[in-house]
C-alpha cells in the first residue's frame, strides 16, 4: 500500500513536470528572441512608430479632405477612400501591434489574438491589393473608355466592387484559420505554410503576382493610349487641310482620377473636321474672314470641356504651334511618371514581401539570416503611408484640398507666432 502511494506520487509529480515542459515550449513558440536581431528590433521599433505616425496623419487628411470638400466626393475618389480605410487600419491597429512583438521580441497577446492579427493583416493585405487594380483599371476606362466607365463603375456597380473586394478576401483566408501561428522569423503572426499545403502558397501567387500584372498591364494600357491620342492629335493639327487656318484648340478631358490628357477621340477630329468644311461654304457665300475667325474661336471654347490651367492651353489660337506641342508633352510626361512612380511602388512594397512569404515556405532550416525577414515586412509597411502621395497628392483636386486643410491647421499657430512677435516689438 505504501509502496502503490509512492508510485502515485511520483506519477503526479511527472505529470507536472510534463506540464511545465509543454507550458514552456509554448511560451518559446511565441518568442522570436535572436542575438542577431537584439540590435536590429531598436531600428524596427523606430521604422514601425514613424511608419505609424506618417500613415496614420497621411489617411486621415485624406478622409478629412473627402470631408470637407463636396467636389471630391466623386466615384473614382471612393476607390481612394476605400485604399485609404485599409491603410488606416493598418497603420494604426497592426503596426503598433507589430511594434510591441519587435520591443519585446516576444508575442504577448495568446494565441486568439494571433490568429485574428493574421487574418486581419492578410485581409487589409488583400483588399488593398484589389483596390489598386480596380483604380487602374478605372484611370484605363475613364481615359479610354468613358462610357464603359460610366457603366461599370456606377453608383450601384461601384458599392458591389467595394463589397466584392472585403468580401473575396475574407472568402480566401477563413479557411486558413487554424493554419495561423506566430513566425519566429518574421516575428508576427502569420500563416503556417505546413497546413493546408500548398493552398497558401497558391493564394499568395494570386494576389501578389496578380495584382502586379494587372496594375502593370492598366498602366501600360494608359500611357500607350495618351501617347497614340497626342499623335494623332498632332498629325491632324498639321494636316494640309488645316493649313490655311490656325490649329483650333484640343479637346482637354480633366478627369476626377489624378489624369490630365490634353486628347481628342475619333468624334472630335470629325466633328472639327465638318466645321471647316461648313466655315468653308459660308466663307464662300459671302461671310468675311473676319466672321469666320470669330465663329471658330467661339467653338473652340464650346468645346472645351474644362477651364486649362495655363492660359497658354487655354486658346492655342494666340500661341504659336510649338508652345501647345510642349504643353502636350510635358502632360505626356506626367502621365508616363505617374503611371511609373505607382508600378515602382507596388513593386517595391509587395514584391520583397511575397519573396519573403514564398521563401519562408521552402526554408525550413532557418538558412537566410532573421534580419532579412524582419526587414522585407518592415518594406511593405511603406505602402500604406505612398498610398496617400501616389493617390491623392498627385491628384490635382486632392492636393488643393490638403493645401487648404494644411493652411487651416497651421492658421493658429500663425497668429500666436504674429502675435508673439508684435507683442516683443
């Protein structure tokens, strides 16, 4: 009897220690503690706060401008908005979460609150990726295809492209999770390649590789359209036909996308190409020049369609020839460096971080150094604080409407400052 209690003691006494070991194994399980990323974390933590407060300031101007300015309230600007509710959330729920695992290089909130970061990190991930090529594939439409625009993206077809997005993305990633866990190479939570193998992997060729093909192929599409628009625009300025007359002024289509294209389509050069025909007749049935000079000049202002910032543009009638085609190559040029600077950063935030996940898959003996993980995350943060200056600054609207909220923010601090110096004087 005594011997039977002393191996029930000792049984219970095994049970602990058995305890204890798995309750430390999963207490290792959440720590990504490294000598080699003891110095790193300091530069991370610093990377993740700036990261924080720039997108953070970046998104809420932009809804603020959205706010404030009825004139932008357009539908091509709900794409932007949208963008900028998911860089929100991400720069001001995911990074500072980041941030913590990076100062402590520990994961402290349990395993419920892993798997939820993760499913919210790749969902934001995925939505944003879709809204970048629903805006170009828009920017494409609304300079290419106007009324396939108007119908695609209506009021109605816009909501249900928006909900799609959220919607699609949670469809993808529910099934993964339970296939979360925290990396200790990356040292966030993320998906566990092992599970659901190679279903990850797959999803993440998708979105990634996808999304780059899709926003590459619209902008390419873009800027050939305005390339081939401003030469045939040229060709039909300096036609013999038009030789007795003074180029009439070009049809420049301002639309709510951040595109500024002095073109003309198809109708245009026709219907301009009847009027002379018509000035023709009339001039010959015994109307001056004069008269005839007149009328032209008073349909090129009907059909211009927006006020032109410059007034050169705005009647090339009284400037020379040279002076509108440099104006249509500096508008091509904005439209190459605009559709570049969006490839460049898609390129450079998302594909050193879909090398990182895919390599993450296939190394499974730890053998590219922890840094390199840590540091392709911490890249990708940067689009959700680019996104608001690819987006939105470069839109002429949505920069007047920054100046307007900046100039506003900074009216106080003026009058103390005039007022503190009046008062020294």
């Amino acid at each position: 009897m005594f011997d039977y209690s002393i191996l029930c003691f000792l049984h219970f006494l095994d049970r602990i220690v058995m305890n204890c070991t798995n309750l430390t194994t999963c207490r290792d399980n959440f720590s990504c503690y490294s000598t080699s990323v003891e110095g790193y974390r300091y530069f991370a933590v610093t990377w993740g706060c700036a990261m924080t407060i720039i997108g953070t300031v970046g998104n809420l101007m932009t809804f603020l401008a959205f706010a404030l300015q009825p004139h932008l309230r357009t539908r091509f600007n709900m794409l932007i908005l949208n963008l900028s509710l998911v860089d929100l959330l991400s720069c001001s729920i995911l990074y500072p979460v980041s941030v913590d695992a990076y100062l402590h290089l520990r994961w402290r909130s349990g395993q419920l609150w892993c798997n939820i970061f993760s499913m919210v990190f790749f969902l934001l991930n995925a939505v944003s990726i879709g809204t970048l090529c629903l805006i170009a594939g828009a920017r494409y439409l609304m300079v290419a295809k106007r009324a396939v625009f108007d119908r695609v993206f209506s009021k109605l077809g816009l909501s249900l492209l928006i909900i799609s997005q959220w919607a699609l993305g949670l469809v993808t990633h529910g099934p993964l999770w339970h296939a979360n866990r925290f990396d200790q190479k990356m040292c966030v939570c993320t998906i566990n390649h092992d599970i659901y193998h190679p279903y990850p992997i797959i999803l993440f060729t998708f979105y990634f590789l996808g999304g780059l093909i899709c926003v590459g192929t619209f902008y390419f599409l873009i800027y050939r359209h305005v390339r081939k628009s401003t030469q045939a625009l040229r060709r039909h300025r300096f036609s013999p036909r038009r030789s007795r007359k003074r180029p009439a002024s070009p049809v420049r289509d301002t639309i709510d996308s951040g595109i500024e294209s002095s073109t003309t389509n198809t109708c245009g050069c026709e219907t301009s190409s009847q009027n002379e025909i018509n000035s023709e007749r009339s001039s010959q049935s015994a109307q001056s020049s004069a008269a005839a000079e007149s009328a032209t000049e008073s349909h090129s202002e009907v059909v211009t369609t927006s006020p032109s910032p410059t007034p050169a543009l705005a009647n090339v009638s009284s400037s020379p020839p040279r002076s509108t085609a440099s104006g249509e190559d500096e508008e091509k040029t904005h439209v190459a460096v605009m559709c570049l600077a969006v490839l460049l950063g898609f390129v450079f935030c998302f594909v050193p971080f879909m090398l990182m996940m895919l390599l993450g898959a296939v190394d499974k003996c730890s053998h590219v150094p922890q840094v390199f993980y840590m540091f392709c995350l911490n890249i990708s943060w940067i689009s959700s604080c680019i996104n608001p200056v690819l987006y939105a600054v470069m839109n002429r609207q949505f920069r007047q409407a920054y100046i307007v909220l900046l100039t506003r923010a900074a009216a106080p601090f003026t009058c103390l400052w005039v007022s503190g110096r009046d008062s020294s004087t």
